[in-house]
C-alpha cells in the first residue's frame, strides 16, 4: 500500500459502519485500514458517547483532582501497580525514561459485579476504588466506560475485516477485557524552573493496549510522530473521538497496523500554571489472548518481528518498564 504522509489525522463517521449499508461499511473499514497502515490515528464520529455525559465525566473529575493530596492519596494502590484508583503526580514515566510525567491520574476497570461468577477473569481484577467525596463518580464513571467499550467493539469489528478476520474475531477476547478509562490531570506549574529540565505532561510513548479510544482533551498539547519524523499536532472535535492502535494490535498484525509514538507537549511558558484533563479508554484484551503475530501479516517481506506472548505478559511487562510495577 502506498505510503500516505498526512498533515491531519483522517476523520472517519462510524455510522457508516453500523448503518447496514454494505458499502458504506465497505469503504469504512478501507478508509480505516489505510489511516491505521500510515499513521495509526484516526478521528471518529457517532461513537455512542454524548456531549452531555462527556461533560458530566469532566465536571467530576475537575472537582476530583481539587481534592486535597491527602485525600487523594487514600485512593492508591500501589500494591496492584496502580491498575484501580488514584496515581500521584509524577509515578508514571514513559519507556525507557527515569523522569516522572508532569500529571497525577485515576483509573476505572471492569466492575466486578458485572462479570458472571463462573468467568474465571473475575477472579483475576482487583475492585474499582470509589472517592467517598464524591458519590455520584461511579455511576458516571461506568456509564463512560461502558460506552466507549461499545464503541470499542465496533472499531475492533472493522478492524478484523480490514485484516480478511471474521468480523466477530476479537468479541470472545475483549469480553470483560482488561480495559481502563484513565481520568487524567496534568496539573500547574508554578515555577517551572523547579521541575526537572527535560520534564514532560507525557513523553514520547506507544500505548500499551489493542486500541485506544480518546474524548476531546480540556487543552492542546497532543502530537503524534509521523513516519518521516515529523511531529503533527491532533486535534479533534467535541464530537469525535481520537482512536488509536496499541502496541498490543501491533503485535498482532506483525506491524501491519502502527501503534504510532505519541506524545502531550508542555505548554508556552506563560501558560505552565494552568491545567489541562484527559479521558482515554485504552481498550485490552482478556490477559489470556495471544499476541503471536498472524501469519496472514508475515511473509518475506515484512518477517515476523516479535517473539510470541499473551496479552497479561506483554502487559505486567511494560508496568514494569513504567515504573507502575515492582
């Protein structure tokens, strides 16, 4: 396929892939197959997510993140690598880095009252951890995540006919998968002189899951590498989602598809005191999934480039590389 520099990451209507109309979805999954093929990025609109829950998700977790950092605190786990609940500023640093990021962040898993008792991945989750402060958190928090895990599947279906799959070939994989919505704040700074010269809001880093589904950010600030080394900045519109490949689908299609280096850059001087919020949705797989390329994407040209894993290895392995996990 021919290489494609884009300026903009490509907008694609998800409609056309639900709507029954066999050439609209047709040309969907092209479209979507060729922007994953060069950039991995791709903006997506009638995903299922409304304007007003988004701004119901924001509006709670800006008042989260005004807590108190002894009230937040109560809300960590490093014990299971901070997978539910509150991080602190600077855990989290990027791949092969020792600087922490410039933002503090909360993470929301499966509920475990929603998966049936004989599935024995319940047993592997630990509990969703809940602010008391804030009651009504949970309930706008799991309907976020519920929505985007739907939207989600529908991707994952487009993405497995684009590679000649079954269309259902990712369903029995990504049921009551290791899915995270990640609540984040990249706080002020103040005195910019007192942070570490070469600290960042988020390093350059490729994301860790099968796809990564992301609202409209509070602020600018993310770019994405492209091919030819040219950093461009993503914007989307307050009715789109930025949905992206993870290392994980990468794997998987031995490269075909491009977990493409991303990055969130500090903003001017000027501007380093005020805040800006995130929601990803980084979209796993169950742990037992196995990553070991497809041999549809091996072949003389393109040999197989990863050694084979399942989805819970390749993961324990990068927490670690993250500085998450001991």
């Amino acid at each position: 396929m021919t290489e494609i520099l884009y300026d903009e990451i490509p907008s694609l209507d998800l409609a056309d892939f639900t709507s029954g109309d066999a050439a609209k979805k047709a040309a969907f999954v092209e479209k979507l197959g060729q922007a994953y093929n060069n950039i991995g990025f791709a903006a997506i609109k009638n995903h299922g997510l409304s304007q007003e829950l988004q701004e119901k998700l924001y509006d709670i977790i800006k008042r989260y993140f005004q807590l108190p950092d002894e009230v937040k605190v109560k809300h960590e786990k490093p014990e299971i690598g901070y997978q539910r609940g509150y991080t602190g500023k600077g855990k989290e640093h990027a791949k092969g880095r020792n600087t922490g990021d410039l933002k503090e962040f909360y993470h929301v898993g499966q509920e475990l009252s929603d998966i049936p008792d004989n599935d024995p991945i319940k047993a592997e989750y630990p509990e969703n951890v809940w602010p008391e402060e804030l009651p009504e958190f949970k309930e706008i928090a799991l309907e976020t995540y519920k929505t985007l895990e739907a939207a989600g599947k529908n991707m994952l279906r487009a993405i497995a006919l684009y590679l000649e799959l079954p269309e259902d070939y990712f369903e029995d994989k990504v049921a009551y998968g290791n899915s995270i919505l990640r609540q984040i704040h990249y706080f002020p700074i103040t005195n910019p002189d007192e942070v570490p010269a070469d600290a960042v809001r988020a390093a350059e880093h490729g994301d860790i899951n099968l796809i990564t589904l992301l609202m409209g950010a509070s602020a600018d600030g993310l770019q994405v590498l492209r091919r030819d080394g040219k950093w461009i900045p993503i914007t989307a519109l307050p009715d789109q989602l930025v949905v992206n490949v993870g290392d994980m689908l990468e794997r998987l299609t031995n490269k075909k598809l491009k977990s493409t280096i991303h990055r969130v850059v500090n903003p001017p001087r000027e501007l380093m005191n005020t805040s800006r919020f995130s929601i990803p949705f980084f979209m796993h797989p169950r742990s037992e999934m196995d990553l070991t390329s497809l041999e549809s994407c091996i072949d003389e040209n393109n040999p197989k480039q990863f050694e084979d894993a399942t989805a819970g290895e390749f993961l324990d392995e990068r927490l670690r590389e993250l500085g998450l996990k001991k």
